[in-house]
C-alpha cells in the first residue's frame, strides 16, 4: 500500500517509488482528505478548499472528476479514497500517513507519561517530531488548509515544549542549547523557547549568557509587541541572578548499568535530523539516485554516499531531506553531526569530538565515554556494530574528518557533505552538486517568496533567478529580503543585482551570505593555492583556459591545469570539458573582489602576461584564418611578438584557428578594457585589430566597434600615428557593416590623412580600397571606382597581395552595377587567383558571389550557378552567418532569372531567416530586394509589395542609392501587377531618375524582372 506524507510538503510512495500529483486542484483535495483522514469531507467543503474565492459554477463537477483522477494515479486508489455519503473519506492507517503516525507517537508519550517512564516518553516525542518536514503542503494549500496547518504547527510547538522540558529534567542542558537558540530564532515570541534555553545555558555553566538571553527577549517583545516579558520568564531571570539552589542542574538520568564492549549501550533508538526546509526544491534527479544507492546497499557494509558542491549549492539540505525521507528504513535511528568544516570563527571538528558528539546525540552518557582517542573509537564502533543506522556527516574538510566516523561493520547508509571531492574515502560513491536547473530554481524562489509575488513580475523573477545563478543560497537570501521589504518589486531587487560589483553585498543577509560561503572556502586554501586564485580573479571572462592560466600564474601548461583541478577540487571552479574551466556568475564576483581588495606585487606582471597571450595568439590565428594580411609590430611595422613568448604560435588549420577566436572572443573583448585601466596601452591599441577581422566573419561588430573605438582612444593616447590609422580603418569597416556608412567614410577619411602624412603607401592603398567598398554602398559609383583601381594599382606596385584581391573584388561589384559584366568577371577571375595563390578563403565568397552576377549579366545562368553554389559551400564552411543572407539573397535572384520560382521563394524564405540571426545590417536591404523578386515572380504581389518597403526604408535610412533605385524600381513593377497604374508611373519616373544619377545603365535596370525564356 502506498505512504502518504503531507507534514510539509505532499509526497507519496508505492515500495521507494515517488508518485507524482500535479496540479493544485489534486494536492489540495487529497490533503485535506488525509488532514481529515477517516472522517467523511463534503463535495462542498473540498470546493471551499480548492478554491480560494469565487468556485467557478462547475466546481463541484470538478472535484469529482479531480477525485476519479487521484483514484487512477494512486496505487488502490479506490480502497484509499472511498464515496461516504454527502462527500469522500480517506481510509489509511499509521503506518501510511506520517499524521496519523504523529498523532499516535504522541498519544504513547503521554501514556508513558502517565507511567513516569520520562526516558520513553522522550523517545516517542522525537520520534514524533522526526516526522515533520514543514507546512502541509509546504504552505500552498491555501487558507482552509493553511489554518489546519497552523493548528498542526502549534501541536508541534507544544511537543517541542514538552521535549525539552522532559530532556532538562534528565540533565542533557549541554546538548540542547544549540538546538534551542535555532528555535528561539525561528519562534522569538515563545517565551516557553526562551525560558527553556535560559535553564539549558544556566545548567552548562553559562549564567552569563542565560542573562543576556533574558535581555535580548525583553527588547524583542519591547520592539514588537511592546509588551514585557511574562512572568514565568521574569522570575527565571530574578532566581538565576540569585542563584537559586532549586535552579540546580539535575543528574543525567541513568537507565542501566554499564555496558561491556560491544554490548547494546543505548536501548533507544536515536532520531537526530535537524529540521527539514519546508521550501526544498528540485534535486529530483539526485533524490532518485541517493534513493537507488541506498536501496541496492549490501548486507554487512555500510553505504557512504558524499556530496559535494561549492557553498550555498544545498549540500546539507538534499542529506537532511532524503535523510528524513528514508529514516523509516533504518531502524537503528538516524544521527547528525556539523563536522565544522566550513564554519565561520571555528576548527574543523576532530574526529575523536565527532565521536563524542555521535555518542552523546545516541544518549550514551558523559561518563561512558572514554577520554582517549583508541578508546573512544573502540567505544563508537562497538555502538555501531549490528546497527542499521542512517549517518549524516556534514561540513567535512578533508577525507580523514570522516574515515574513524564510518562504521566498520553494519548495514547503515552515510551520508557526508562536503566542499571539496572526498577522493580519499574508499568505497564511496560521489555526487556533485552544480547550480539549480532553472525550473527548480524557479520553483525554489515561489515556495520562499510565495507563488502570487513571482506571478506578479514573471520577467524579472527570471532575471532574478538569473543574477543568482542557480545557487540555492543566493535564491533563499534574495526572496528573504523580498520578503522582509514587501514594498520592494521584484525588479528593484534585479536592478541592485545587475550591479556586478554590489552582487555579493545584496546577497546578504544577517549572518548569511554568499560572499562569507566563499570566503571560507578560500581561507581554507594552502597560502600558494590562494595567491593563484587571486591571480585568476584578473582573467577578463567566465571561461579559461590551461594556456590562459598558465599565462597568469607564470607556470608551464600542465603545472596550470594542476592548479585549476584543484580549484575544481574545491568547487571554485567548474571543470567544463578537458581543458576548459568556468567560474560560476558568483564566484567570478567574489574572485574579482578578493583580485581587488588583496593586490600584491606580481599582480602587474601577471596581467602583462595574459595580455601578452591573448595579443600573440589571436595575432597568429588572425594570420592563419587571414593570409596575406599585413603583420604589425609597432611604429616599424613588422613583426615583432612581445617579451615572455606567451602565446600559441602556431595552428594546424584554418578552422583551429576559427575556433580558438570563437572560443576566446568573450575573453578578449574585456580583455581590451582590462589593458586600456590597467595602463598597457599598446596591448589595448592593437588587440581590437583582431577583434575587427575575426568579427568579419561573425558578425559582432557592435560590440567589437567598442573595443576598436577603445583602441584608437588607446592608440591617440601613446602618440602612435600607424595604430590610430589601423584602428580607424578598422573601426570603418565595422561601422560599414552596421549600415552607418557615413560614419564609416569619416572615420576613413581620417585613417586616410594620416596614411599621407606618414607616406606609407600601403596603409594608403587600404584606406583608398575601404573607401570604395563604402562608397559603392552609398551608391557613388565612379567614386567607387577610382579609388578602387588606385588601390589596386598601389597594391601591386608595393607588393600587398592581399589587397591586390580584395581591390579586384570590389571592383567587380562596382562593374556589375555598371552593366560592364565582361570586365566585372575578368576582374573577379583575377582576385579569385589572387586569393587561391596565398589560400584566401574568407574573401573568395565576395569574389565568386560577384562573378556569379557577372555571369548572370552575360546570360550564362548555369554558370552563375555554379559560381553562387561554390560560395555558398565556402560561406557554411566557415559558417560567416554575417554574409550568408547576401549569398543566398544572389542565388534568390538568379533563381528568379531562371525561372525556377519555386526554389527561388524557398531560398528568399532561407535568407529572411538567416538575416535575423545576422547583425550585417548594410545587406539587409538586399535580402528583402531578393524576397520581393521572387515573391513577385510567385504572383504573391501583396507579400513583395512589404518586402519592397522594407528594403526602401533600410535603403534610405543608410543613404545606400542603389539598393534605393532598385526599391523604388520593385515598388513600381508591383503596382504595375496590382493595377495601380498611376502610382507605377510615378514609380518608375523615380527608379529612373535615380539609375540615371548614379549611372546605371538602361539595359540592367529591369532584368530582375524579366525570367529567361
């Protein structure tokens, strides 16, 4: 028969198995049924229950389709839940609901009672209390059920009450103030608590602290209330100032005689959980694996299970959940112990206290147990032996805390937790713990804040959620403050996050917090281990590298990847494929705080090393995606790699290289911000320059503009005339790509003055080759043309054969538009050869996307084919999304050309998609150019029409008069279609006047619309 559990949050289980119950309308009705268990509940008080307010008109139709529901998805569900009369009944007994099993303990304390058998009644009331996990329903039962939960709650408060009174009367004050202070905290108004832990402090020699207790609830109920305290407090607090002799503490009850060795020492079973979170979240994988090892343990060895994760992942919350969930297994009992590992102001607990600790939590007295470290061993395993017991061992630091805790020879399950890996425990299975998925997360933050806040302010609770990271800690901290602020939206909390260097200080609270989980684990670091860690907090990005560390740290590769593993060891660091690390969002804060507030001298070098890492390797991987490209040194121009040799020098391939870029760009682009504050100015100057080519075929430029607009700041400031030229050339042919083409001249013009200035003919010929691509954009196409054959001409002269390509390139387009397509295929056969002879990839796709329109202008369609389908192979090769909508926006358009409309529209489609996920935003108009063809070639005149303006507005918001003219031109042929004949004249008159202005030939204008017969 399945076990029902609704002492905190619903759990139901047939044999181990979980049985889920979605759906609020299922859990309310079935708890209120076991809340009621054996007693009939009306169809109209489960409608009360299931609604808060306002039943909708089919309610109780509802509750009784929820009910057949239930039925179906619990095993025996129809002998569970039974029709009586008006309503339903749940017929379960003890030994299936933990409610009826409370109840039932609680009735044989008092009947032990009634005996004077305290020592029993002792027993009964914490096996009892063992039982609770939280609120029914984890308080999101609604107000029926919340009130039964309160009612339950104060049952629970009063057998709490009972207990400790009964466990001060047999003298074990020394065990219980640590208990005590944490339901003080939980319950500040209950002067019984406080009474209660002001005898457990006075009976263990603490008078003093007794005292103050009696002042800190004195100005608790003063600042709450405004009351003062009770009688019963006051006169507690007057006899211990006095000393009274009846205040005395009394002797440890003693129920047997003493135990030889190995005898059964303490007849009680011991049931020591702390309290079970009533807002536990998520884990469900975990759960089921800690469930499975536990159940496939084998007789006579005990099962050691160690979790580990970084602070505030839920270590001790998952081992105290489960540990409560599978206490029933184990009929030994259950222990607990806080190894101290990780505890503010406190050593790690040795293992000789940690067996006292053990042994008294077993009720085994003082005086038993022996003060020597072989004896007291002897004494814990003894105990243990034939014990089927359920060990948590939390906060451990290191393997040896627990080796002497496990037992040697008994069916129990241990569960320890800890920061780093135990690597050192035999025989132990491991679980890791990382960040919250987000869905448990986001159910963590609705069970601590309440579901209606977070409902309330959907998009920023997921912000939220993000800003923490997945750390159940900083979730918990961050719905506290929300809690305790209710005029705070959730979105205030977000914005005071977003600040990365405040993050750590928001998530605090009280005592807690994310930046002292931290810093304990970094306190308990080796001095060497620390300072490296520190080094680390320098490196710009989330992800790194062996290579990057090395760099930092000044070691050699494999000595790096030491340190990070033990980093990983730790759980400072994530391990996230071989080679590769990440910090989590945190603890990047914390190491970036502790990088700034510890600095010491070999900080500075560090940095230059990294630098000097990025600039050398993203130099030679440029060089090998970018052959041919000028190599630059500094004021001479040459190469030159900087002091240290850190760099990869060498990759085998151009897609080695691509990658390297790829994974590195979010390092390198603070990286140039961290060179420009910290002072190493050329690094700052001359790291963009990659940025700027690697963008090229990624298409990040707005972002990499940022680090190029810094490099020229960079640049000016140490007086470098070649920098500023090559970061405003490059910083131009970002701009260019964003559409911002003016701009884009500007800058080239600058790069250009300063080219003649210097008399560097080279650097010249660049800018004068820029300057073309721009200003055929603009549409200006003689201008275009000139400087692209001075270009050409210089670059041959000087020898720069990369430039002697890209020049031809250009060139073709501009001869396209032109009409001259027998020049403009000589001219891209030409840079074709140009990029084959030095193994040009990148720029070929420019090259032979042209020849294709050249080929097309001529009339040899299939032959333009070819030439836009090798592009195109060449463009996913190395997937440069950024001109792949143009590539297929060409092959749209022949497509069109050759009357194949079909494919025609589904490349237009392809396109489209492409150019959304594309920031190429000086292409676009010529994507919605293509769509509007061939969606005018399909007959769908309306559709084109769109396109049409679409391509019209970008056209003339970047001032780009070609693709302007060929608008206007698709607008008129698509009135034309739809019969709107006054507007297509109109149209026309303007496609015509702006051909002309620009000097495109009659003969080309209209050949878009005109399919090959």
């Amino acid at each position: 028969m399945p076990r029902f559990a609704i002492l905190g949050s619903l759990d139901i289980r047939h044999a181990t198995e979980p049985i889920p119950v979605n759906g609020t309308l299922q859990r309310r009705i079935l708890a209120v049924l076991l809340l009621e268990a054996g007693r009939v509940v009306p169809v109209s008080r489960l409608v009360e229950v299931a609604w808060d307010d306002d039943p909708p008109e089919s309610a109780a139709h509802q509750v009784r389709k929820t009910v057949a529901k239930l039925r179906h998805r619990i095993p025996h569900g129809p002998e569970i839940i039974v029709t009586d009369g008006p309503g339903y009944r749940a017929v379960v007994d003890a030994a299936q609901l933990d409610l009826l099993r409370f109840r039932e303990l609680l009735r044989h304390a008092r009947e032990f009672l009634e005996a004077a058998d305290e020592e029993q009644a002792i027993d009964h009331l914490g096996l009892a209390l063992a039982l609770w996990r939280g609120p029914v329903l984890a308080g999101d039962g609604g107000p029926v059920i919340d009130a039964a939960s309160t009612a339950l709650g104060e049952q629970r408060l009063a057998s709490i009450e009972q207990l400790y009174e009964l466990r001060l009367k047999s003298g074990q004050a020394a065990e219980l103030t640590g208990e005590l202070r944490a339901l003080v905290d939980e319950h500040p108004l209950r002067e019984t608590l406080r009474v209660q832990l002001m005898l457990a402090l006075y009976h263990s020699g603490r008078q003093a602290a007794a005292l103050e207790e009696f002042s800190r609830a004195r100005d608790h109920l003063a600042e709450e209330l405004g009351i003062d305290p009770g009688s019963e407090l006051t006169d507690l607090h007057e006899r211990i100032l006095r000393h009274d002799p009846s205040l005395a503490r009394p002797e440890r009850a003693r129920s047997r005689a003493p135990a030889p060795a190995g005898a059964d020492l303490a007849p009680e079973t011991p049931h020591v959980l702390p309290f079970d979170v009533p807002d536990f979240s998520g884990r469900a994988a975990e759960l089921t694996r800690i469930r499975a090892t536990a159940g496939r343990s084998p007789a006579g060895t005990p099962t050691v299970l160690a979790i580990d994760g970084m602070g505030g992942g839920g270590k001790t919350a998952l081992a105290v959940r489960v540990a409560h969930e599978l206490a029933g297994d184990y009929p030994g009992g259950t222990l607990f112990v806080d190894l101290k590992g990780f505890t503010p102001g406190q050593e790690p607990l040795s293992p000789f206290h940690a067996q006292g600790d053990l042994l008294a939590a077993a009720g085994i007295p003082g005086s038993e147990v022996p003060a020597v470290p072989a004896g007291r061993s002897a004494l814990w395993q003894s105990y243990m032996r034939g014990r089927r017991m359920l060990l948590v061992l939390d906060n451990a630091a290191a393997s040896e805390q627990v080796r002497a805790l496990i037992p040697a020879s008994s069916d129990c399950l241990v569960l320890v937790t800890s920061r780093p890996r135990l690597t050192g425990l035999e025989g132990a299975e491991w679980l890791s713990l990382g960040a919250l998925p987000e869905d448990d997360s986001h159910e963590l933050l609705c069970n601590a804040l309440g579901r209606e806040r977070v409902r309330r302010e959907p998009k920023a609770s997921v912000e939220l959620l993000q800003l923490c990271g997945g750390l159940p800690l900083a979730v918990r901290i961050a719905a506290a403050r929300l809690a305790n602020r209710p005029q705070w939206t959730v979105q205030r909390l977000v914005e005071r996050l977003r600040d990365h260097g405040r993050r750590l200080d928001e998530l605090t609270s009280e005592d807690r917090g994310v930046a002292s989980a931290l810093m304990l684990s970094y306190q308990a670091m080796p001095q060497q281990q620390r300072t490296a860690f520190r080094l680390l907090g320098y490196h710009p990005g989330r992800y790194l590298d062996a290579d990057e560390a090395a760099a930092l740290l000044g070691v050699g590769r494999l000595d790096a990847e030491d340190v990070l593993e033990g980093m990983v060891d730790v759980r400072l660091l994530e391990a996230r494929e071989p080679g590769v690390y990440a910090f989590h969002d945190l603890v990047r804060s914390f190491v970036h705080r502790v990088a700034q507030s510890e600095s010491a001298q070999e900080d500075e070098p560090a940095v230059e090393r990294l630098l000097d890492h990025y600039l050398n390797t993203a130099e030679h991987a440029c060089d090998a995606l970018f052959p041919g490209r000028r190599r630059f040194g500094g004021t001479d121009e040459t190469p030159s790699p900087l002091r240290g040799g850190w760099g990869i020098t060498e990759f085998p391939t151009k897609e080695a290289a691509l990658q390297w870029l790829d994974q590195h760009r979010d390092s390198l682009l603070p990286a140039v911000e961290l060179a420009y504050q910290k002072g190493h100015l050329r690094h700052a100057a001359r790291l963009p320059r990659e940025l700027g080519f690697h963008s090229s075929v990624r298409g990040y430029d707005a972002i990499a503009n940022v680090a190029l607009e810094q490099g020229v700041r960079a640049s000016r400031e140490l007086d470098d005339r070649p920098l500023i030229r090559l970061n405003l050339m490059n910083l131009a042919m970002g701009l260019w790509r964003l559409g911002r083409l003016q701009d884009a001249v500007a800058s080239l013009e600058q790069a250009l003055e300063l080219a003649h200035l210097m008399e560097d003919l080279q650097s010249e010929a660049e800018c004068k080759a820029r300057l073309g691509q721009a200003y055929n954009s603009l549409g200006e196409l003689d201008r275009a043309a000139r400087l692209s054959e001075e270009a050409n001409r210089i670059a041959r002269e000087t020898g720069f054969v990369r430039l002697h390509g890209s020049s031809l390139s250009t060139l073709s387009q501009v001869q396209v538009r032109r009409g001259d397509f027998e020049q403009a295929a000589g001219s891209a056969r030409q840079a074709l050869d140009v990029f084959d002879s030095i193994g040009e990839v990148q720029l070929t796709v420019d090259a032979l996307t042209y020849l294709s329109q050249a080929s097309e202008g001529s009339g040899r369609f299939e032959e333009a084919l070819d030439h836009i389908d090798t592009a195109l192979e060449r463009c996913r090769g190395l997937r440069m999304r950024s001109v792949l909508p143009l590539v297929l926006a060409r092959q749209t358009g022949l497509l069109v050309r050759m009357n194949r409309i079909d494919e025609a529209v589904r490349s237009a489609t392809h396109a489209l998609a492409e150019a959304t996920r594309s920031t190429n935003d000086v292409h676009h108009a010529a994507v919605h150019l293509a769509a509007g063809r061939a969606l005018h070639a399909a007959d769908d005149f309306t559709e084109a029409l769109g396109q049409y303006r679409q391509a019209h507005e970008i056209a003339c918001r970047m001032e780009m008069k070609y693709d302007m003219a060929c608008a206007v031109d698709g607008l008129a042929h698509t009135a034309e279609a739809l019969g709107d004949v006054a507007a297509a004249a109109e149209q026309h008159r303007a496609a015509e006047a702006l051909f002309s202005r620009i000097g495109v030939p009659r003969s080309v204008r209209c050949a878009s619309f005109t399919p090959s017969s």
